[in-house]
C-alpha cells in the first residue's frame, strides 16, 4: 500500500517518502520471502528445499536486515538535517541526492552481503534429516565483523542523530514561548520546524520499534545458533520480522496522507487521481 501510494501520487514524491518508500521494498521482501520461509522451517524439521534455495533465503534474509537498517539511517540523517538545519534543508538534501543514496546503499548491501554469505553459509546434513538449512559456524570475524557493520555501527549513528534531534526539538519548543515568536516570519518558521519535528517523532517510532525488535532477537539468535538451538533462532527471526508487518500499522496511524492514499486505492479510485 506504502510502495503504490509514493509510486502513483506526484505530489508524494519528496525525499522524505523515497526514503520511505526504500524502507517499504524491502519490507515486502520480507513478507513475501522471508517471512513464509520462516515459517515452513518452523514447522518443518527438515529443510525440503535445496542448498541453492537454502543460500538464497539466507541472503535474502541477511539483505532485509542491512538493507532496513540502511534506510533507516538515511531516514534520521533526512530528519536531523530538516529539524536542525530546516532553512538549508531543500538545498541539502535533493530528489536526485536521495535517490543517489539510496541506490549506493542497495548496491552495497547486495555486495556486501553477497561476500558475507560466501563465508557465513553452510547448509548442515544431520543423520535426522537429508537436509537442513541452518548457519553452522561458530562466532568468527565474520560474525563480528557482520555485527558490527550491520548492527553496531547503523544503530550507534541512528540513536545519536536522535538523541540530537530530541535536544534540538525540545529547544525550539521553548522557542514557541519566546517574544522571537511572535512576528510573522517566526510564526511561519516555528509552523515548519513543527512540522519537521512531527514528520520526526513519527520516524523515530518507526527507527526505535524496529531497534526494539531486532538488537535483542540477533542477540538471542546468535547465541542459539553457536549452541545449536535452530528452532530458537528461527523462532527469534520470526519475532524480529514481524517489525516489516508494524511498520504500514504506524504509517496509517500517522500519516495523513497514507490514509487519503489507502483510501482511495482501496475503493479503486485511484485512475482518477
């Protein structure tokens, strides 16, 4: 719904709802591939798919995860610039900028992932089963290094930009308050930065369910995955996943537009606009 409402409404197209709409991709990616693979490993002991479907779903799944995390940094990079620096934001930050980043950071998580899993993937053949598709390693420099270039660094640059956003929000509040306020060009400027920080606190809570779901869920699945737990870890995966399913729950309950937008796509009036 996300992806149909940026894609086919013009006036939805800002850099802000590109960012967005990037974070949708791979969302669906999850719905539509991870999330039932999941599932069927869940309630299956034995994987019935193959090694290459075995490896894809792996990738597949470590992709979601970086490219999410990806989004999400350029989203609080988005939102820092347009609360703290709002008069130079449109100059800063562009469509064709946006687009720029978000491509380079498809294109590296494709690569960078695509290298991991070269190294991080085996598919383990237990007496019990003729297959099953399970990451057999133990903790290496290559989970390290995944952890902490996926998780670690993405999230330590989210939260902090946050943290600053929160500090910068709350100081323009008492700025509402102020005599500085009251000419018109502060009227016009505080209604902006209003604005801003609104389109921010709603991103935040998109950026922070999702920390929420996945820092303690990777935590326990590689934990489980050296002790060889794989009905934990998988379960644990599900758990972190559902995030991609909150996600159009938060979107409809703050975002005006994607209300107008569903609405009208779902009574199929969407031709006339």
């Amino acid at each position: 719904m996300v992806i149909i409402s940026i894609s086919h409404f013009k006036q939805l197209h800002t850099t802000t709802n590109l960012l967005i709409l990037s974070l949708a991709v791979s969302d669906l990616l999850v719905g539509l591939i991870v999330i039932p693979v999941l599932t069927v490993a869940i309630m299956e002991p034995c994987w019935g798919f193959g090694e290459y479907f075995c490896v894809f779903q792996i990738y597949i799944t470590f992709l979601c995860t970086s490219l999410s995390l990806g989004n999400l940094v350029l989203i609080s990079i988005d939102r820092y610039v347009a609360v703290c620096d709002p008069l130079l934001y449109h100059s800063k930050i562009t469509i064709t900028g946006t687009i720029c980043c978000i491509s380079i950071t498809w294109c590296c998580c494709i690569i960078y992932d695509a290298v991991i899993i070269q190294n991080f993937v085996n598919v383990q053949t237990p007496s019990r089963c003729l297959t099953e598709c399970v990451i057999v390693e133990g903790i290496t420099w290559v989970n390290i290094m995944y952890i902490v270039f996926i998780m670690v660094v993405p999230c330590s640059i989210i939260i902090t930009l946050y943290l600053n956003i929160f500090v910068v929000a709350r100081s323009q509040a008492r700025k509402v308050f102020s005599k500085e306020a009251a000419s018109e060009s502060g009227v016009q400027t505080v209604q902006a930065n209003k604005s801003e920080r609104k389109a921010a606190k709603t991103l935040a809570i998109v950026v922070f369910t999702y920390l929420l779901s996945w820092i303690p869920s990777l935590f326990i699945y590689f934990v489980f995955s050296v002790i060889g737990d794989h009905l934990i870890s998988y379960f644990t995966s599900y758990l972190a996943f559902v995030n991609s399913l909150i996600n159009p729950i938060i979107y409809a309950f703050f975002y005006p537009w994607f209300k107008v937008t569903a609405k009208l796509i779902l009574t199929l009036k969407i031709r006339r606009h």
